[in-house]
C-alpha cells in the first residue's frame, strides 16, 4: 500500500502542479487589463497628489524666507543677503524642477519604497518574455502607459525626498543663525510646522501605495503562484541588489561596511576586555533602546532625527477631507406603552474628525414599531428623527458624547387628536465606549441621558442606550 500512494503521488503530483499553473496564468490574463489600468489609475493620482503638495509647501517655504530675510535685512543687511539670496534662488529651482525627472545623479538619491519597488518589478515581469498577458496592442499600449506612470511616480518621489533633505537642512541652519533673534521665533516654528507636514504629507502618501484594491491583490494572488514571477521577484528586488544576493542585477559593492568582528573590536578598545564591559555594553544598550521606544511612542512616523517638532503637531493636518469622513450606524429600542409600541431606532451617521480625539457629524434615523408584546408583533413605521452630536475622548476607548436631535412621531393611540408632540427634542450627554471588532470597523455602545424628556408629551424615557459600529 505505501508503494502505491508514492507511486500515485510520482504519477499524479507534477500533473496537479501544472493544472494549478495553468489555472494561476489564465486568471492572470483575465484580470490583466484590469490591473494595469487600476495601476495607471493610481500611480497617476499620487503622482498629481504629490506634485501639487510639493509645489504648495515650496512656495510657503519661500515665502516664509522672505518674511525672514525683509527682517534680517533691517537689522544685518549683509548677512540677510548672504543667508538668504542663495536659498531662494534654490528653491525655486527646486520648484520649477517638479515639472521635470530627475538627473542621473540626483536620481541616486535614497528614498526607495519597497511597496513602488514591488509594483515596478511586477510590470516589468509583465513585460518580459515570460509574460502572462494577452497578446494584442490595446494590452501593450496599457502596460506601457502603467510602467511610464509608475515611473513617473517613482521620479516625484525622489524630489520629494530631495526637497525635504534641503528643507530639513535649511530649517536647521536657520534656526543656528536665527535662533538668537527674539522677534523670529514665530516664523522659524512656522518653516518648522511647514517641513514637518509636508514630510508627514510625503508619507501618507507611500501608505497609500500599500494599500491593495481588491483588483491588485488577485493580480498579485494569481502571479504568486507562478515560479517564474517568484524568481524574478527575488532577483531584481532592491533587497537581492543590496546583498549581492545570486543572480540579483547590478549587484551592490559592499566594501567599507563593517563586520561583526571589527564592531566588537571597537568595543573592546573604547571600554577594554575587562568582566565588566560587557555589563557595560548591555546596559547602555537596554538605556538606549528605552529611550528610542519612548522617541518612536511619541512620534511613530518619523524616520529621521531631524525631523523631530518643537510644537505639538495635529496629526489631521495632513488628512483630506474624505480621510476625515467615518461613516456608522447604530441602533437603540425604547419599550412600548399605552401611547405607542416597541420600536427601534435605525440611524445612519456621517461624522467629521476634526481632531485626532475629537469628531462631530449628522444622521437620521427610522423609527420601526414591532407592536406591543410578544402576542401582538406586527411591523409599522413610527416616524423619523434627525441627529447631531459631538464626540471627545476621554481616556483610552471612553469618549465623551453629546448632542441635538429632533424625532418625528406622529401616531398616538389613546390620546385626543392633536393632544401628542409629533415633533419633539432631545439634548443627550453620556458616555460612549468604543471598541474594535477589524482593521476596517470600531464599535460602539453608548448610554445617553436627555435633558429634554420631561418637556415631551407623552413622556420617552430618559435614558437612551445605542449600540453601532463606524467604518
């Protein structure tokens, strides 16, 4: 019996191997044209994106040099001249460059994106002689205009990188030269503000590139399971260029960097051999590491010293409007009574974040009544209402929760016509706990008290509990 499975396994395995290749580069073919347009698309966004912030944060730069240097100029004139007249010069420079690539020396400058790397070497397989896609023009001419955009991208990420190494270090030299000048404070903490958004700026824009449509991520699933693509991923990534790893192209020179041997060497001369240099070592280590996680807690996205703020940054300043949109929906029941059934209070909810802990919004709900106990359970429409509310976090995942609404319900049983409010207002305070159920959806459960209850005729309760979730 165990012959025959491994002779089942050698007749049979290689058969299953090549129908499970064939199967991956027919989805591949078919979800081509898809995926070369979705990178186009997205690829050419950024790039607008990224051109547009660049050239925005250099004319406010400038302009902020100028302010400095029409005040220096009244106080050190040749100083001011010196100081400035350069750095203006240069900037400008480095605007009117965003229209045009990079030279081949300034396009040695780092800044690779791992994810841009990824997308280039994917398109580049695309095009090589192992490539999976449809024979025919409109395919080429695609592919083609997707590898010129991801191109392009690439070239205004490295300005972008070039821009804030040159912001970076004029925001330094200014602040040196500068600093002792009481009256310039103000404007040397506005150039810092201006370097350290556009650098956050830059950065969410490189998150963007990780984030997959769900046309990208089959493209990559179906690639994946091709070895060609596998292999060729593994040779021409930045990673097999920077280790000489085999077979990767243009393999990277890696004289001058130092060994394990010679760093524990240099060790042992600046603390010697003795027992206790190692203690030595190993403490400052641990010292070091503390303080760089308590750095990296404060400020998770910095990549550079340099680019540490002396003010307190709005971590919403860089979100577009639409980035700052959390839309949600939650529910709450009220028990019947002689006036109206159980009912339960459907809303939608749109909410603006206008701080990193604070958000306001709008909604509207729909009452639907289930009737009045478990031997009369019938559907009937109560009404509507419409919300706004402001929420502010407290502590951890509690939230301080308030806000205004209107409810619309018009059907009283048992009162005389016209006795009952159809329109009535609430002004709720309470708090809120928000928890996460996945890495695209929160909930949330609030217990709400309204201040108004007793002005509504007939009586609601006072107490509201909701509980929803926000995408």
């Amino acid at each position: 019996m165990k012959y025959l499975s491994i002779l089942f396994l050698l007749l049979f395995a290689p058969v299953g191997i090549i129908v499970a290749q064939d199967s991956a580069k027919i989805a591949v073919a078919q979800i081509s044209e898809k995926y070369l347009s979705a990178v186009k698309k997205k690829s050419g966004s950024l790039e607008r994106k990224l051109t547009a912030k660049s050239e925005q944060s250099l004319k406010r730069f400038m302009k902020q040099e100028e302010k400095l240097r029409k005040r220096l100029a009244k106080i050190d004139s040749l100083k001011a001249n010196n100081l400035f007249a350069n750095s203006i010069d240069s900037l400008g420079k480095l605007k009117a460059g965003l229209q045009n690539k990079l030279s081949s020396f300034q396009s040695k400058l780092p800044g690779n994106i791992g994810s841009l790397d990824s997308l280039g070497n994917t398109l580049s397989f695309l095009q090589g002689p192992n490539s999976l896609l449809k024979q025919g023009k409109g395919v080429a001419d695609k592919l083609n205009s997707s590898i010129k955009a991801v191109d392009e991208l690439k070239n205004k990420f490295q300005q972008a990188d070039q821009i804030k190494a040159y912001i970076r270090e004029r925001k330094q030299l200014l602040k040196e030269q500068l600093g002792q000048y009481a009256g310039m404070a103000k404007d040397l903490q506005k150039i810092n503000k201006e370097a350290y958004y556009y650098a956050q700026q830059v950065r969410e824009y490189k998150e963007i590139l990780k984030d997959k449509k769900k046309i990208e991520q089959k493209a990559m699933e179906a690639l994946k399971k091709v070895p060609a693509f596998n292999n060729f991923m593994q040779q021409h990534s930045q990673l097999a260029g920077l280790f000489n790893l085999q077979g990767a192209s243009n393999p990277a020179n890696l004289e001058g960097l130092q060994t394990r041997a010679q760093v524990e060497q240099l060790i042992q001369q600046r603390l010697g051999s003795g027992p206790n240099a190692g203690a030595a070592v190993s403490q400052q280590m641990a010292e070091a590491r503390s303080r760089f996680d308590e750095l990296k807690s404060k400020f998770p996205d910095l990549d550079n010293a340099a680019e540490m703020p002396d003010f307190k940054p709005n971590e919403m300043k860089t979100k577009s409007f639409l980035q700052r949109l959390e839309f949600g929906s939650n529910i709450q029941f009220q028990r019947s009574n002689k006036f109206f059934p159980s009912t339960g209070d459907f809303a939608g909810q749109v909410a603006y974040k206008f701080h990193k802990n604070g958000s306001t919004g709008v909604g509207v709900s729909y009452k639907l009544g289930f009737g009045t106990g478990f031997n009369d359970i019938h559907f009937s429409g109560q009404g509507v209402g419409l919300r706004s509310f402001i929420d502010w976090k407290l502590k951890g995942t509690f939230f301080l929760n308030g806000g205004y609404e209107q409810n619309y319900q018009p059907n009283y049983e048992g009162l005389p016509e016209g006795a009952g409010q159809a329109w009535t207002q609430s002004g709720l305070l309470g708090i809120s706990k928000k928890y996460k159920i996945n890495n695209k959806m929160k909930g949330n459960m609030m217990v709400l008290f309204d201040f108004l209850y007793n002005q509504h005729v007939p009586r609601t309760d006072p107490v509201k509990v909701r509980l929803g979730y926000n995408f």
